[in-house]
C-alpha cells in the first residue's frame, strides 16, 4: 500500500499516509486483495512476503491463510507499520520498512515462495522495472501477485489534477499527481511477465462500489482519496486555510459528478490484478 519511493533525484512531500483515515474504506480496500489472493494457489509456502503491507490487517491474514509460513510485511511507513505493529499481538508477522525500490528479497536469508504486492505500485513509478528482480527472487514454481488501481482517468482524479492545474500553485502540485498515475496498461504487465515465465493471469475487476454519504457529513469520495490519491497536494500544501480551500472546490466537482443518492454514493473503481508463478526447477 505504501512501500513507495519517488524517481530518482526528487523529494517526496507527500502527506504522511494515516491508518485511521485509510481504514474509513477499509472492507472496500480488502475486496480486492481477496480477489487477488483467491489465484495464488500455493498450499506450504515456507516465505510470504507483503511488499506494501499498509496497517497489516491483511498481511496478518496471510498468516492466518499459511500459518506454517514466515511472513514479512514490507513499507515505507512508519505509521502505518507502528498500526502493523499493534494489531500483531501475536508477534506472527516481521514488519520491516523499506520503500519498494530500496527493499531486497535476497536480505530474507531464503528464496520467496509468495511474493504480494497490493495498491502499491501505482506509487512507485520504477516499478516495471523492479519487477523481473521479484520474479528472481522467487523460489522455483514461486508466486507474484499484484494488484493496481486502474482508475487514473475516473473523474476522482481528473477533477483533482483539473482543480490543481487551476491552483496558484499548480507548478508545484503537478509532479506529485503525475507520479501517482505510473499505473500500465493490463498487456503491458502480461507481456512483461510472459517474457520470464509461461504461467500467467492478468484481468481488470471495475467494482461498482457504494459508499454512504450522511447528510452533512464531507462527500464519501473525498474522503477515500484523503486516504491515498490527495496525499501530494496534502503534502504540499502546509497551510490549513490553504488545505481547505483546495478541497472545498475539489468537493464542489466530486459533488456533480458523484451525486448523493438515497443509497449513497456510486463510486466505480476500476483495478488491474496479475499473478504468475516462476517455472518450476
């Protein structure tokens, strides 16, 4: 979810990431990993890895999936993996933190059996070139499994990045939106795993998504990307006057173009899933 790290030579500013306010869409959020986690068919994996492993809710159910199997959850977070921390009362899980580009499987000690990442890589825009290093690091017959939004161009984020270009500001909020959008096509991912490994799946899952909008309450879609997507124009604007303003234009356009409803909130997201496993020795 945040084992994330800016391109090479540029300082990030992004807000810090916060488990409560990520955790308001929590069930929303684990739907897909389950879905993801439902083509890994590995039975004994003796080395899971989360690469971006959040608050730890779902990394703790990877050990409850393979409880024979050491587990590490991987983020740059230091908020998030102090939640991690906390939810694991067991000890079950090694929580580690690192950003996706400066983490290195072959420090385990062992080769990974599963390797997952979640909601992750569309914050790391190296990532289609980190990629075939994972799938290095995976034991013969080994497992990666992904998992990308692929909404960049849903009007939740293109009315921030329209709300931003108007911004007095603007020069400085565009690189953190640009860098948020590294998310590749579903052929571009099957393409560069086919290229290592004949045993691949790769599908898009648009999840009509209904989210309760209270009367008075701020618009349910502007609380989801407070969460994750706003976090660089959080980042960057220190302000608090600032802060508001920019989000009660923003809320205005969600308001349009997510209408209240009696039920709520239609929210549609769309998400990228691949899962391939290594030759076997």
């Amino acid at each position: 979810m945040s084992a994330t790290t800016p391109p090479t030579g540029e300082r990030t500013t992004d807000a810090a990431w916060d488990p409560g306010q990520y955790a308001l869409f929590a069930d929303h959020r684990g739907r897909p990993f389950a879905d993801l986690l439902a083509r890994v068919e590995a039975r004994d994996p003796r080395l899971v890895v989360d690469l971006g492993c959040g608050p730890g809710e779902l990394t703790l159910g990877l050990a409850e999936r393979w409880p024979g199997a050491r587990v590490v959850g991987v983020d740059s977070s230091p908020e998030m993996l102090e939640k991690a921390r906390a939810l694991d009362t067991a000890g079950r899980v090694e929580w580690v933190e690192a950003t996706a580009e400066d983490w290195d499987p072959t420090g385990l000690g062992a080769t990974v059996d599963v390797l997952v990442t979640n909601a992750t890589l569309q914050w790391v825009p190296t990532h289609l070139r980190l990629i075939p290093g994972w799938l290095d690091a995976l034991t013969p017959g080994g497992t990666f499994a992904m998992q990308v939004p692929a909404n960049f161009d849903a009007p939740s984020h293109r009315l921030m990045r329209e709300v931003a270009q108007r911004h007095p500001r603007a020069e400085d909020l565009r690189p953190g939106l640009d860098r948020a959008a590294a998310v590749a096509l579903p052929g571009t991912y099957a393409a560069l795993l086919l290229d290592r490994t004949p045993e691949v799946d790769v599908w898009q899952t648009t999840y009509e998504q209904v989210l309760a909008a209270p009367e008075g309450a701020p618009h349910p879609v502007l609380e989801w990307v407070r969460g994750t997507g706003l976090r660089p124009v959080l980042g960057i604007l220190e302000d608090a006057a600032e802060r508001e303003a920019f989000e009660q234009e923003y809320e205005r356009e969600l308001e349009t173009a997510y209408p209240r409803r009696s039920f709520g909130v239609l929210f549609p997201f769309t998400r990228t899933f691949a899962v391939a496993r290594t030759r076997r020795a």
